[in-house]
C-alpha cells in the first residue's frame, strides 16, 4: 500500500475517532446537566418535571431510582385499589389521528384485580392489523401481531418505569400453556366469555388513528340485557388469539359483540387489536 494512501486512511481513522469521543464527552456533559435539572425539580417539588428527566435517564446514576419512587408515589398509589370495571390510564398510543400533539393516555378496562395485581383490556381498539400475514396461520405463538405487541407496542408505548410493572404472563389456551410467556396479548374466548359475558360489553368503538388505519366499522344495533336498544357510536371487529372452528382460522368480536366462532382468515388487515396485559400494583417496601 502507498504511504500516501495509508496516510489517508490513517487520518480518516483519527476524525471518525475523535467524532466518537466529542459525541461520549458531549453525551456524558448532557446527561449530567439533565441529572441536575432533575434533582433540582424534585427538590422544588415539581414532581411532574423530575420524573419526565429521571426517566428518560433510566439506568444513569441513580435515576431509575428517583423515577420509580416517583412513580410509585404517584401513579400507581393512585390506582392500586381500582377493582374490575374501573377504568385506569397507563402509558400513551397515538389515538386521535393528529400526531403534532403527541400520543394520547390509554384507558384501560379492568378485567379482573388479583391480589396486587390487575388484568386490563384496552377501553378502545388502538390499531388495525392482520393477525398474520399471507402465508401465516393462526398460531398465536408465532403470530405477527403478537411479535407487534410484545415489542414495537411496549417498547414505544410504556415508558421504563411502566414497562417494569407489566407482568410476563403465561397464557393458556384450552388448559393448555404456551411455551413462552408475553408482556402484552391478546384476550381468548374463555377470557371473554368469563370477564365479558354479554355482547353490549364486547362491542368496542376504534380509535380515529385506528380507523385511518384500516378497522373496519359498522353501526352496531345493541341491545342490554333486558332486550333495551343502546345508543352507541359505530364499533369494530376486534381479534382474540383463539383458534376459529374453521380450519386456519382466528376466532374475531363482531362490531355488534358477538363472537364469530368460526373465525376469520389471519391475513384479514382491517381488524382491529386491543392489548391486554397484567400491572403489578405493589407499592415499594
């Protein structure tokens, strides 16, 4: 190799070098400024502001720490008696279909409290997807749409603190258990039948960005249990993880709330998905 050529390299070698070291020592200095920024809000008592810098500081010094505290003190001491029925908010997905504002708080149906810890059903269908793609099945373990949740859905979803009190969970399906665990899932048709027991309490309405996204809506006549008509918004068709009676199929909520049993194709895209999931509601000792 020539010497001028090597001198070259060398030199492009030393930039890329000293690029990486400005960007360590520029990245350390931020991330110290932003770790006093915090202690000072915590210390003046906005509570708010401190937990926005310490989590977004997770894992540096001793901000998880702090963000948790936070957390615990505020968040969860303020929903850790909620019993089914209740409706809670924890994390946030974009839903109105104007992204210049940020995400919206997810409302979240509770399903079932278990000791400290609680089984919650998103209030509204948050997206729309297949249950797998072309050339898929219905096999939940290996199903596109539960890759989504249990990584894009909770990554981008739920912030450090929250991701910590979201329970893995091992899933059965006809009392049989699955071999891996999920964070966020879907609900199956024994799980309906036991916590949603009649159509006017499956029929679910789609968010705005859900609908943009392809759900399919319908206007639903529904009915309470005493025969009554209920007013009610336009409402989807929303995926269980349940194999369907038909060979290769999902089993679906019509936007009316009743159960398609016979299921429906994996690759139907204009479907909609409401996570599930169960929060730990301990308070820290």
């Amino acid at each position: 190799m020539k010497t001028s050529v090597k001198i070259a390299i060398a030199s492009i070698i030393a930039v890329i070098a000293a690029a990486l070291i400005i960007s360590i020592v520029f990245s350390g200095n931020k991330k110290d400024a932003d770790y006093e920024k915090a202690l000072a809000l915590y210390r003046e008592g906005d509570i708010n502001g401190a937990y926005e810098y310490f989590s977004s500081l997770y894992g540096y010094k001793d901000s998880a720490d702090y963000a948790e505290k936070i957390f615990a003190d505020t968040k969860i001491a303020s929903v850790r008696f909620v019993e089914a029925g209740d409706i809670l908010t924890f994390g946030r997905y974009e839903q109105d279909n104007d992204d210049k504002n940020g995400a919206e708080e997810i409302e979240w149906i509770v399903l079932e409290k278990r000791g400290e810890s609680a089984l919650v059903l998103s209030r509204y269908a948050l997206d729309s997807m297949a249950f797998d793609p072309p050339g898929g099945g219905n096999d939940w373990e290996q199903s596109s749409v539960r890759r989504w949740l249990n990584r894009s859905f909770l990554l981008f979803s739920f912030d450090p603190c929250e991701q910590a009190r979201i329970e893995e969970t091992v899933l059965y399906e006809n009392g049989e258990p699955y071999k891996e665990a999920d964070c966020i899932f879907l609900l199956s048709v024994e799980d309906v039948n036991k916590y949603m027991k009649e159509n006017a309490d499956r029929a679910c309405e789609a968010t705005k960005y859900a609908i943009a996204m392809g759900a399919h809506t319908d206007e639903s006549h529904l009915y309470d249990r005493y025969n009554h008509e209920i007013e009610a918004p336009p409402r989807c068709h929303w995926w269980l993880r349940t194999p369907g009676k038909t060979e290769g199929t999902v089993i679906s909520i019509y936007s009316s709330g009743k159960i398609n049993s016979d299921g429906n194709q994996p690759d139907d895209d204009y479907r909609s998905v409401r996570p599930a999931m169960w929060i730990d509601l301990r308070m820290p000792e």
